[in-house]
C-alpha cells in the first residue's frame, strides 16, 4: 500500500522569503501525487496535482511542485510567500491505476508566514 | 454556484446519542467521501460511495454509518459506538472514484461530545 510522509509538522518563514514543504511517498507503482491547502476552519482545496507529462507542475498562486522519481518526492516550494499563504498543506497519494484507488493523505505541515 | 454543503458547522452531542452530519453535493460527481480529521493526525477515510445505493467502509468505519439513497446526498451517523467522536469531519466528492480525479472538500463540521 501506498504512504506519504510530510517531513514537517510545522513551517514558520517570514514575509517575502522562500519556502520549501517537503514530500516523500512510498509506493511500489505508479503513483499520482497533489498537495491541498487548508486554510483555518474551511475544507482542503486543491493547490496542484501530478498525473503525467512535465514532473514540474505549477499551481496559480505561485506554488510549484516537482515529481522526483528517483527520490520518491513531490516537493511544494514557492520563491516568496505572502502572510495570506498560512495555512496547512497536505501532500496526497494514490495508485496511478485504472479503477477505484484510495487517495493517501500525510499528516499535513503547518505553514506560519509572520511579517 | 455549484459545490458542496455540510451542515450543521458546529454540533455539540451527549454521550450515548447518535447525531447525523448532512453533507449535499451539486457537482453531479458519482463519487462522495467522509474523511475524519484529528489534530497531527491527517485524513482519515470513514466511508466511500461510489454510486447511488453502494458504499464501502474506508480505514475508521467503526461507530459510523451511511447512506446513498440520491446522488446528491451522503449523509454520514456518528453512533453511540463511536469511542472518540469528538473530531472536525471533512466530506468530499469527485466526479468518479478514478485515483487521478480531484477530490472536491466541503466546509467541514466539528462534532464536539459534551
């Protein structure tokens, strides 16, 4: 079965500074991969996904992830975060297989952006 | 605007009764999910359904029920028999259960037991 491990449970950066929340996943096939980002006491919302094609993928906000095969990552950075981008960010997996697969979520990592 | 519907956001239960959380989807999506969420802990998948009048249980399904009965409609009973129900509950809904479908979140409910 597949597995995601979040490497942070919390992230505190300031304004205007880069941030890298980390990924790893375990899974012996083929996998699709997304980050979600939920803000305070709402649902999680889609920030980006891998299925295929460029192993870098960006999201509309300024976040982008690459797909690392080799190191089994699917790393979220953004070059400069805003105090709007606090929120928890989890990393999701699942099986890149035909038919119903189970969608894998980590423990989530908490991002502080003080000013 | 189309999206997802859970009510009600804040509910209080005593122990020993059984309390209902709505969920209510006008996406047309075939697929809807219960997910839990604990503090450091993730999300944790209670039920699945796939079609109307089908469900299948997910990894926490102990002290939890529901049904399917419109595809609009996922309603999820946290019973009695739940130990630790006090958690925020997360429901969802893609258009199919295919692993490279987004997966679409409601607002989310916190059940507290008093």
């Amino acid at each position: 079965a597949q597995s995601v491990t979040q490497l942070d449970s919390q992230v505190p950066v300031f304004e205007e500074a880069p941030v890298e929340l980390r990924c790893n996943y375990s899974s012996s096939v083929s996998v699709y991969l997304f980050w979600y980002v939920q803000y305070p006491n709402q649902g999680l919302q889609l920030l980006l996904k891998y299925l295929s094609g460029s192993t870098l993928v960006e999201s509309i906000n300024g976040f982008e992830a690459e797909f690392n095969k080799s190191q089994t990552s699917f790393h979220l950075r953004k070059p400069s975060v805003h105090i709007s981008d606090t929120a928890e960010y989890f990393c999701a997996v699942s099986l890149a297989q035909g038919g119903s697969e189970k969608l894998v979520f980590g423990k989530g990592t908490k991002l502080t952006v003080n000013p | 605007d189309g999206g997802i519907t859970q009510s009600p956001k804040y509910l209080f239960r005593k122990e020993g009764q059984n309390v209902t959380l709505s969920c209510e989807q006008n996406l047309n999506h075939d697929a809807m999910y219960w997910y839990r969420q604990d503090p450091g802990q993730g999300l944790r998948l209670i039920y699945y359904s796939q079609i109307v009048n089908d469900f299948q249980k997910g990894d926490i399904a102990e002290g939890y029920s529901v049904s399917r009965e419109k595809k609009e409609s996922f309603p999820l009973t946290v019973t009695s028999a739940q130990k630790n129900p006090t958690a925020f509950y997360l429901c969802a809904s893609s258009l199919h259960r295919d692993s490279g479908n987004t997966i679409y979140f409601g607002e989310g409910s916190w059940l507290t037991v008093v």
